[in-house]
C-alpha cells in the first residue's frame, strides 16, 4: 500500500509534524509550495492569512514532484488559519480531485482547531477519512512529545487498513 504526506507549512509546525508522520511509516512527503509565499512578519502575517482562508483563495502551487493520485493511503495536514484550512491546501483539495482513497488528517495551531476538520471531510467527499489529530504549537511547547504522539497516531492509523 502506497503512502504520501501531503501538507503546507507556514513556519515550520506542521512540516515538524509531517516529517515526523512519513518517517514513522516510511511514506513519501509532498510539501505543498505556493509560486507566491506570503511574507508578511509580525501581527500583519495573521491578518494576510486570516482574510486568504476565509476569502478561500487559490495561490498558484509549484508543480508536484509525486502524484498524490497514485498513492492508496494519504496523510493530509495543515496549519489552522481562521478555524479553517490554509489557501495552498484549499488549492490542492479543490484542484487533486481525490476520490475512494484513504485519509488521514492533522493540524497544527495555536489555539484552537475549530470546525477544520468538518472543513477538510466536507472537501474530502468520496474518501474514507481513517483519523484526525490536532498538535499546538508543537515547535514551541513540548515537541518530544508531540513528535511522538504524531509517530505513534500514524503508526495506529496504518494498523486499521
């Protein structure tokens, strides 16, 4: 059974997580790079992202290196961005057309996922969603832990397919 990480990172959380993810069950990574990246600092970058999410914008993305259609089992993560996902995944979800796969999900945040994975299940339609998980803050608080949470959720995961 073939297995991707697919996932955005803004700065570096969820990207902490996914390595961790693909090395705990030898799956293959796709980091989702928009053409365009954001580069506001500071109070602005919330702003910025906060109103891309909710506008549900689409920024051009680089171009794969793998297909994520050929893959059977797919972890899907983002960073939480106005309780919902972020623009590069929204790109990816509404651009992929993933259907009859298996999905897992996870996101990273810094207080409070919201409704995101409801978001990311209603986009995922025609899919078997196999878990979710959230992770806060996980390069600044207790990041042994949360790189061995996710390890360990990863590797139940793969033992229910």
């Amino acid at each position: 059974m073939r297995m991707i990480v697919v996932f955005y990172s803004f700065e570096g959380n969820t990207k902490l997580i996914a390595e961790s993810i693909a090395e705990a069950i030898d799956a293959d990574i796709l980091e989702l790079k928009p053409k365009k990246e954001m580069k506001s600092k500071g109070f602005m970058k919330y702003v910025w992202g906060g109103k891309a999410a909710m506008m549900k914008t689409k920024p051009e993305l680089l171009a794969f290196e793998n297909n994520p259609q050929d893959y059977d089992v797919l972890f899907i993560g983002t960073p939480v961005w106005a309780w919902t996902y972020t623009p590069p995944l929204n790109t990816f979800l509404s651009t992929c057309s993933l259907s009859n796969k298996k999905i897992a999900l996870f996101c990273c945040h810094g207080g409070g996922k919201g409704k995101i994975f409801e978001k990311m299940q209603k986009a995922l339609e025609g899919n078997q969603i196999l878990g979710e998980i959230d992770f806060r803050d996980p390069l600044k608080k207790n990041t042994d832990t949360n790189i061995q949470r996710a390890k360990e959720w990863a590797k139940d995961i793969t033992k229910t397919i």
